[in-house]
C-alpha cells in the first residue's frame, strides 16, 4: 500500500508539472497582456507598459516565466526564499491572498450541488432500475437526457429569469387562482401516480387522491400567507420527525427489527422534544452554536443506539445517528422559515437574488445571513445540480441493472432474504463501483461548470478569477485557478482508487 501510493503521488506530481506548462504556454499565447495599456491615454502610458513587464516578466518567453512560477509553486511545498508565491496581477494583488477568498465562495456553490446531485441521483437511478421499463422509468430518462443536453449558461438564464423573477413578483401578491391550485394538483398527480405505479384502477386512485390533497394544502397556504409568513409548525415537525424515523429504520434496518424501531422512535421524540424546550437557544444561536448542537444531536443518537443496540450495536447506532441528524435539520428549518418576514424586509420583499454571494451591507442574525446565503446560492446550486444529476441518475440506473443480474443476486433471493436486504446489502454496494469513477471526474467537471456559473450570477469566485484573468492575458490568476483545479482532481482520482478496495473485496492494491 506505502508503495502504491508513493507511485500515486510521483505521477500525479509528474501530471501536475505537464498539465500546469500546457495551461501556461496556452494562457500566455492567447491574448496581448498590454492590450489594455497601449489603448490609454494616460500621459505615463510608457511608464505604466515597462512597470508591468518587469513586475510580470513580460520580456522572457512563456516556457521561462513558466519555470519561475513553478519555483515559486515549490516554494508553497518547501518554504524556503521568500515563502509560497504564486506571481501577482496586473493589479499587483498577490494570487495567494485573493485565491483563499475565491476558493471558499466556489466551494460553498459546489459542495452541495455536488453531494445533492449524487444523492439524488443514485436514488433516483437505483428507483428506475426497480422500476424497469414502466411509465416512471421512461419518465426520468426523458428529463434525464434532457436536462444533460441543456448547456450551463442556458439552465442558469433559464432558473434567473422563471424561478427568481418569477417568485419575486409572485410574492407581491401571493394568491393562488383556482386555475393555478388545478394545474399543480394535476402536475403532481402524474408525478406520484408515475412513482407509485400498479394497475390502471391504483394509478387513477393515486392520481386523484394526490392531486387533490396537493390542491388542498395549496390553497391553506394561499389562504393564511404562508408564502409571506412560512413555518412548519409543531404538527408538521412533529409528523416530519416521525417520517424520518419510519424511513431510515425501513431502509437501514426493515420494519421487523424491533430495536431499531425503538432506537428511531426513542431519538425523534427527543428531537420533537427539544424543538419544544430549546427555542430559547435557537433565538440566540450563532453559527457556533448551531454546529455545536448538530455534534450534540449526533452524539445523542449514537448513545441512544449503543444503549438500545445489544448484539447489533454497530447498526442501532448509524439508525440513531442519522435519524438525529435529519431530524435536527427539521427543526433548524422550522427556525430559519420563522425569519423570513423579517429577510423580506430587508430585500424590499424581493428574497430571491440573481447576482452575488451575499447582499451588500446586511446586518442580522444567523438566521438572517442564513437565508441571505441560500437565496443568493439557491439558483447557481441548482444551475450545477441539474447538470450532473443526470448524469448519476443514468449511471446508477444501469450500473443497478446489471448488479441485479448476477448470479449472486439471484442466489440471495433464492435464499429467501428480504427483496430491501437483497438491494441494500448485496447489489447496492457493488453497483456504487462505477459511480466511484464517476463521482472522482466529475467533482473537476463541477468546478470547471462554476466558471459559467459564477460568471453568470456574479459570484467572485474561482470563475470569475480565471475569467478576468483570461479577458486581460494575465496568467497569474489563471495558474491559481489551475492549481485548486488540478489537485482537486488528482485527489478524487486518488481517493477513487482506494475506495475501490473498500467496495470490491476482488480488488486489491498492489
């Protein structure tokens, strides 16, 4: 293993060293860096075009000042002679104090875009492989193949222009016509009765029973405002925290094991119980306080299953913790919706932002820069999550089919296990190999989309840094924007590959 990753390591550096002198030579070569000083009138124009060339070394060929970059590169790696250097802008701003700023805005877009579009696409992807062949699978692959082929710039225009303008000017008036509750009531009845599937009499009883409670819950919150005044209230949490409960002891642990019933059912009522005794705290947390309490929520859960687990400690306490987990983030929720009017207020009752990372001179609460952050990250995440949804739905979905037909599966029902043991335990696991290979590329495939989407909603990110850096020819900024991009890469490849053992016992480092 030592060996293995030794090798890993030298050619990744060896990639790393090749890949970095392309990017260079190409970004150099692709525009006149005094393009925007030779047009000045300013009197010191020569002043100004010699100051620049001897700051950025303008007067040696591309593959030198490429050598002293990299010099400067291994300086971040062994600090010696001046330190970490990565060359300055044309504004003479040092790329390493700009690029901590920009990877931390790029990584808060990207981090959920990514962890949704993977778990919202192997689930739907391991649901159509069930589902084979039925109205539900053609469905998904239909939005599938068309949400794959629409370009990034396209969703993102698309999601500003429907989604935030639509909503905002929603909000000036949010009442829903009886035309409008029929629409949705019938939109979502071909959703659940695609999903719920059965015969011809089940799907017309699914479809009218589900549009019309659809209908009906529609127009309590047009009625009572609560597009204006959300929360979910203690009945709702109450019944929420219930249904987490039901769904991860059904999917973990099946719904014969008596302890894991116990373990869920004991951890929602203590959720339940503190969403009633610590409103107190919430109204005062920080950001602090409320990782603090998600560590707590885990930690309870994890107790809870150890106490209750007996000889299967090990599965009691991932039903514990999770079940906490989710069931915290229903409460937090119901706190967040709380300060919605008082967002609104503040945004001149236009929440939805379609530019920036944050609203200019916003003072508040937690809750306030909470809400703050996700509306303005809502339609960028979304931009990159429909993208590489698509993507994982399709993977999963064959790579499950083909998991379903080996003979190993088919032994393990012959045995008589439980259909939920046979997908979970068995064909789950094996079915995640391809997707491993998937996830490791496509994470520099996300960040390489944030450069159109950033650019797009005005996000000083990493993608505005090489964007402003390519429109100027000036490599610096670019070489940053390589940088985090390249090892990100070559980490998640990495990483793949050990994660190959770990899901494949047939597979063996080496």
């Amino acid at each position: 293993m030592v060996s293995y990753i030794a090798r890993r390591i030298g050619v990744s550096i060896l990639v790393f060293i090749a890949a970095s002198f392309i990017m260079y030579v190409l970004a150099a070569n692709s525009g006149d860096p005094l393009q925007d000083l030779e047009g000045s009138n300013s009197p010191n124009k020569q002043a100004l075009i010699e100051t620049r060339i001897h700051t950025q070394h303008l007067d040696l060929p591309a593959p030198v000042r490429w050598l002293l970059w990299l010099g400067g590169v291994a300086r971040c790696i062994v600090p010696v002679g001046g330190g970490c250097d990565l060359g300055t802008t044309f504004q003479n701003q040092a790329v390493t104090q700009l690029l901590p700023q920009a990877t931390l805005a790029t990584i808060q877009l990207v981090t959920l875009a990514f962890v949704l579009a993977v778990v919202l696409g192997v689930a739907l992807g391991i649901i159509t492989a069930l589902r084979a062949f039925s109205g539900f699978d053609y469905s998904i692959t239909l939005v599938s193949f068309f949400l794959f082929s629409l370009p990034s710039f396209l969703i993102a225009v698309l999601l500003k222009s429907f989604i935030a303008l639509g909503y905002n000017n929603f909000l000036a008036d949010p009442t829903l016509s009886p035309l409008a509750l029929a629409v949705w009531g019938i939109v979502v009845g071909l959703v659940v009765q695609l999903v719920a599937g059965g015969n011809f009499r089940k799907r017309v009883i699914t479809f009218l029973i589900a549009g019309a409670v659809t209908a009906l819950i529609l127009w309590y919150m047009s009625v009572t405002q609560w597009f204006i005044k959300p929360s979910l209230g203690p009945v709702v949490v109450i019944i929420f925290c219930a249904a987490i409960a039901y769904g991860v002891v059904a999917l973990l642990a099946g719904t014969r094991n008596r302890k894991a019933w116990i373990t869920g059912g004991v951890t929602a009522v203590i959720a339940i119980a503190c969403y009633f005794g610590l409103q107190w705290l919430l109204n005062m947390s920080s950001f602090g306080t409320l990782i603090i309490l998600a560590v707590v929520a885990i930690g309870v859960g994890l107790l809870v299953g150890f106490f209750v687990g007996g000889y299967d400690r090990g599965l009691m306490m991932r039903i514990g913790a999770l079940t906490a987990f989710l069931t915290s983030g229903v409460v937090v929720l119901d706190r967040l919706m709380r300060s919605w009017p008082a967002y609104m207020d503040l945004t001149n009752d236009r929440p939805l932002a379609t530019v920036g990372a944050g609203t200019p001179g916003l003072n508040g609460d937690v809750w306030i820069t909470g809400l703050d952050t996700f509306t303005h990250f809502l339609l960028p995440t979304m931009s990159l999550l429909l993208i590489s949804f698509a993507g994982y739905t399709r993977y999963s979905r064959s790579g499950m089919l083909e998991v379903l037909n080996q003979d190993y599966v088919r032994t393990a029902r012959a045995k008589g296990l439980p259909e939920r043991t046979v997908i979970v335990r068995h064909a789950f696991r094996n079915m995640l190999i391809p997707i491993t290979t998937l996830v490791a590329t496509d994470m520099g495939a996300l960040l390489g989309g944030a450069v159109i989407t950033e650019y797009i909603f005005s996000i000083s990110g990493m993608g505005q840094l090489f964007i402003a850096g390519l429109f100027r020819t000036d490599v610096n900024p670019i070489m940053g924007y390589f940088i985090v991009v390249a090892i990100t890469a070559i980490t998640f490849n990495f990483l793949a590959d050990l994660t190959y053992s770990a899901l494949d016992p047939r597979v063996r480092v080496r």
